[in-house]
C-alpha cells in the first residue's frame, strides 16, 4: 500500500531509539515517553496561500525531524507504525 500526503502533511516513521539502562534499571515500554525523532517518509505538494500560490515544503524526503509530542495522527501500514503530521507540528530539522 502506498500513501501520499495532502496539503501541507508529512508522513514519518520513529527512529528507532537506542536503549539505555542507567544504574541496571530497565523501564518498561509502557513508562517510556513517545518518541519525537522521526524520519521523513513521504511529504505533500504543499499548502496553498491566499492568491492560489503552491507553498513548498521546508523538509523533504529523508531528513530526521523533531515533533511535538502529542501532534499528529498514527497510522499503520504493512504493520509498520507511522505518523501523519502537519508541518505546523515539526519542530526542528536534525542535521
């Protein structure tokens, strides 16, 4: 299955956070915050402006971006867990 996002949405997909185990503690899954690291997937054509003008995009395909923790919606496909979020919601491009 393929997906496109529409206006000004991106599609992402969690990187896959190193575990680490401080003081031999393990935490559980279910006490671990969301992650806020993503990859891009997929990215929309853009919003359009007031005069019918198409806005590119400030991320592309790729590039390791920072959201906001409860924006978004979540999306499965091929049982791989994505996020479906507007630009508005990414917070910073990781270089």
């Amino acid at each position: 299955m393929k997906i496109t996002p529409l206006a000004d949405r991106v599609l992402v997909q969690a990187v896959e956070e190193k575990e680490q185990i401080k003081g031999g503690i393990i935490i559980p899954d279910s006490a671990k915050e969301k992650p806020q690291e993503f990859k891009v997937v997929a990215v929309g054509p853009g919003k359009l402006d007031d005069n019918g003008k198409r806005q590119p995009l400030k991320v592309k395909v790729g590039d390791i971006v920072l959201t906001s923790q409860w924006g978004g919606t979540e999306v499965k496909l091929d049982d791989v867990a994505y996020k479906l979020v507007s630009e508005d919601d990414l917070l910073a491009i990781i270089k």
